[in-house]
C-alpha cells in the first residue's frame, strides 16, 4: 500500500505546514500585506524577488 512508508512524523511536518500557512493567511487577512522592494528584481523565471510581510 502506498501509505506503508508514511509515518506520523510526516504527518506532523505537514499539519505543522498547514498551521503556519493558516495563521499567516489569518494575519495577513486582518492587518494586510506589504512587499519589502517597490520595484523588486526579477530571476531568470520571471519570479519577483521580494519579501512579503504583515502591515503592522
């Protein structure tokens, strides 16, 4: 079966994961988000490279 391999340790990385993304989401949400980087660079992906972090 594929979960065989799966322990609780994975379990708990992954419930760890999800809470952290929830309270930030949550933070976010109440207090808003600013980006550290007006005009942030680019990578070679296209991806923007800045820091996201709570209006507080």
């Amino acid at each position: 079966m594929a979960l065989d391999n799966f322990s609780l340790t994975h379990l708990d990385k992954f419930v760890n994961d999800a809470l952290c993304l929830a309270i930030a989401e949550r933070q976010g949400l109440e207090y808003g988000f600013v980006t550290i980087a007006d005009d942030p660079f680019k990578d070679s992906t296209g991806l923007n490279m800045h820091i996201v972090a709570f209006n507080k």
